[in-house]
C-alpha cells in the first residue's frame, strides 16, 4: 500500500472541512431534503469540534442555501438539491414565434425565466474563444454578456461571441434582446447549428461571476464553453457559460 503523502493533509480550516463532508452528503442525497442534520452535539463528537466551529459550518451552508435552521431550532435541509440542466434540451433554434428556449425550459420547471442584456460590445474575446472561433491573433468578435434568471435570482452569466463577419449589420451587435434568441437568428440567415460541442471545466469564480451570480462563497463554478458549428464546420458561436457548481449538474445522454 502506497505511503501517504504528508502535503496531502487538508489545511482548510475545520469548520470548513465540516462544511464539505456536510455539503456532500446533502448534495448526494444522503441527507434528504427535509431531514434534519445531526444534532450540535453529535456533530462536535464525530468532528472533534468546539461548539463555536459546528456553528460556524453549519452557517456556510445556510448561506449556501442549503439548509435552514434558527437558533434553538433543529437545522433542516432545504427542498432543494442539485438542479439536472440537459444541455441537449437547448441545441435547436427556437420553434417560429416562440420566445428562447431556455425561458419555455424555465416555464417547463414552474419557474419564471428571464434574461438581463448587460452589455454588447465589439471584443478581443479570451483565447479559448478566439481559438476555436478561429479569429486568428488580433480578430475580433460581437460580445452579448448576460445574465440568466430564475424567479428573479440569477442561475447562469452567459458571455457568447460571433464572428464579425457574421454579426456585423445584424441584430446581434444591437443592445437589445432578440426574439427567440440568437441561434433563430442565425437559422434565419442561414447557418442553422449542425454540431455543438461543450467543453465543461469546475474554476475558482471570477470577481465578475461571483458578484453577478451572488454567490456565498469561493465554491467552485461549472464553466462551459460552447461552441457551435453550421454547415462546413464553421464556427458560427461561442459561448462562455458561468453556474453555481453547488446548485447545479449536468446530465448528458449517450447512444
């Protein structure tokens, strides 16, 4: 058996360990919604801990929404656990005279969608973007940054990048909202999505994501980059997408 190695000994605080062992066993079902977390003395024997770290865990997960509780009350999980988002429920273009897919998804869930246009611009994007937009060194793409809402809490920040040649003339360099979205858009103008391909990575929240996404903690984010290809492999879209990794998962099917 391999020996240990000493520099893998976790140094976060306790009360953050606490958190996580916690945090896991929330978000894996083991402790349901409705079920009330082990008592502030139980969980000071099998954690080692003063009352003071307990409380201090247990008040990471209330900020993440995870659980509830007040003093001299039992804390309870939350009706909540990670939402399943299928990815492949948003590749095709909306139907005519139907509003984005992702707010009919919403209303799907029973909840009310809504999408905050909060910048357009003409951008150098990042290089992963750039690169698979196939920009060059120095090209440029339109810049649509926005942030998506459930129920007025905002669940995603969606920065997508188009091609100048492309955007340019159109709707898309327009700080204004598109009816159907952008992918109608482009259906329109002939280059209806053939392939799309995600690349999804957990990453430290930026200072950006962490503000628009109001997020409790340095938890980690679900960044995906999407990139979308029409007719003869051209890169029509790019998309950088930014989620709470504990509020959130990802399902993808496979035949």
């Amino acid at each position: 058996m391999p020996k240990a190695d000493e520099d893998a000994f976790d140094r976060r605080p306790l009360h953050e360990r606490i958190a996580a062992d916690l945090r896991d066993e929330i978000m894996s079902g083991d402790l349901a919604s409705g079920a009330s977390l082990p008592s502030t003395a139980r969980l000071k024997q099998r954690f080692d801990a003063s009352n003071a770290t307990v409380q201090k865990a247990l008040q990471i997960l209330k900020d993440e929404r995870l659980v509830v509780g007040r003093a001299g009350a039992a804390v309870t999980v939350r009706g909540h656990r990670q939402e399943t988002v299928r990815p492949a429920d948003f590749g095709k273009p909306a139907e005519p005279g139907k509003p984005y897919r992702w707010l009919t998804e919403a209303t799907k869930k029973g909840k009310r969608g809504s999408i905050q246009l909060l910048d357009v611009a003409e951008v150098r994007p990042p290089e992963d973007v750039a690169e698979v937009l196939e920009l060059g060194e120095s090209g440029t793409a339109i810049m649509r940054h926005q942030v998506l809402m459930h129920d007025e809490q905002p669940v995603e920040l969606a920065t997508s990048y188009y091609p100048i040649a492309l955007a340019r003339g159109t709707a898309m360099e327009e700080k204004r909202k598109i009816r159907g979205g952008t992918p109608v858009l482009l259906a329109e103008m002939g280059y209806p999505p053939r392939l799309t391909i995600d690349r999804v990575s957990a990453r430290v929240p930026t200072q950006q994501q962490y503000e628009a996404l109001r997020l409790p903690s340095d938890l980690p984010i679900l960044r995906t980059l999407r990139v979308v290809y029409s007719d003869n492999d051209r890169p029509i879209e790019a998309t950088v997408m930014a989620k709470a990794g504990h509020l959130y998962e990802l399902q993808y099917e496979f035949v």
